[in-house]
C-alpha cells in the first residue's frame, strides 16, 4: 500500500525533553529520599507519566496512595523546564518540510498528557502543521499498546498499512509496529547501536537524515 501519512511521537524525538523528564523524576523522586538511576529511568522511556511513577513506586516500595500526586507534580515540572530550557531535536524543520512537500497528511501521538503536548507544539511553532494531535493520557493502555497510534491514523482516515511512524524510543516502536505501520527511529546518541531497535524498518542518528532514497526503501 502506498505510504501517505507521517506519524510523530513528541518527547525525545521533536524535542530534547527526555534529559528534561530524567531530571524532573529525580527532583520530585528527592522528596521520597530516593534516587533514579538512569537504567530506571531508561526502561520507562515512551510510557505514560503514570506508568512510570507506579514502577518507581512499586520497585521503591512507595504507597501507590501517593502516585497520582506525584505524577502531577513531575508534569508540572517537565512543563517549567521545558518553557525554560527545551530546543528542538536536529532536523524538525526538514523532516516537517519534506513531508508537507509531498502532501502527507501528518499527525502527532504522544504518551504525554495534552498539556503538556500543547506546550511542545506552541514552542516549536508546528501547530499548523499537524492535522491531528493524539495523546494516550486517557486511554486504558498507554505505549507499547497501539492504540493512540490507531487512533491518530482513524482521525487522519488512513489505513495503518499507510503509516510512517517516527519514533526515538523502545516502547514507541513496538507500539508503531503493533499498529502495523511502517517505525522510523531516531534514538538518543548513547542508544544508536542496541539491538533492540532490530524490529525497526529503519534506525536513523538525526531527523535531517531522512530523504527520497530512505522513503523508497519503506
């Protein structure tokens, strides 16, 4: 089937807001006398701030009493540090060019809540540019279940089967494929090589990488 939708999940592959979430974790985490590791931290990269915080909780031996607090306070501080401190990851404003050139229809799905997806997309100045905007905040299942992927090609009326997904993250993947849509990823630096990413249609270092002859190949 020909490919004419562009799928973008937010967090770590639009923005650099991942070293935002990592550090926001561990401010929050303090209160608690505990420390993340950035193992911890890896294995959550792509869910939801809920999901994140009941593994923190469970492997910390916190009372899941005290999540839902918890998970509002970290999200309001993502959004701080990410008004004050975020830019946009290397190649936004071609890989958002190259697809409007070709007419895509283009959308977002995000584990982040709609605020702060909102604060994401005002900063980088692309709200015009993305016909649909999904988020999982309120889905029964959060990435790696497809679902906010599924969701976002309905409301665009595409066929998954006609879907680019981009992803940076290991949990995005697998939701991307389990939509049977075509995954693109662009991990952090320190993740290039894993393994892991195998099941991708095609691993990328930069957004500004991608091109006519990459397209073909998918």
């Amino acid at each position: 089937m020909q490919l004419n939708t562009v799928i973008f999940d937010m967090d770590g592959l639009l923005i650099d807001s991942e070293p935002l979430w990592y550090e926001a974790s561990q401010e929050i985490l303090q209160r608690f006398g505990k420390q993340l590791t950035p193992g911890q931290y890896g294995e959550t990269v792509g869910l939801r701030t809920r999901e994140c915080v009941e593994r923190w909780f469970t492997e910390f031996t916190i009372p899941l009493d005290q999540a839902p607090s918890t998970e509002r306070a970290i999200e309001d501080r993502v959004i701080e540090k990410i008004i004050t401190k975020a830019k946009p990851m290397p190649g936004v404003a071609h890989i958002f060019n190259y697809f409007i050139n070709l007419n895509f229809k283009i959308g977002l799905a995000s584990s982040s809540a709609m605020q702060i997806i909102d604060v994401v997309v005002d900063k980088l100045g692309i709200r015009n540019y993305l016909e649909v905007i999904e988020s999982a905040e309120k889905l029964p299942f959060g990435k790696p279940h497809p679902q906010v992927y599924l969701n976002c090609a309905n409301s665009l009326q595409s066929n998954p089967l006609s879907c680019i997904c981009f992803e940076d993250s290991f949990n995005g993947m697998i939701a991307a494929k389990a939509a049977r849509m075509k995954c693109v990823v662009v991990p952090a630096l320190h993740e290039i090589r894993p393994e892991k990413f195998n099941a991708a249609d095609l691993k990328l270092s930069s957004l500004q990488n991608f091109n006519d002859l990459l397209l073909q190949t998918l």
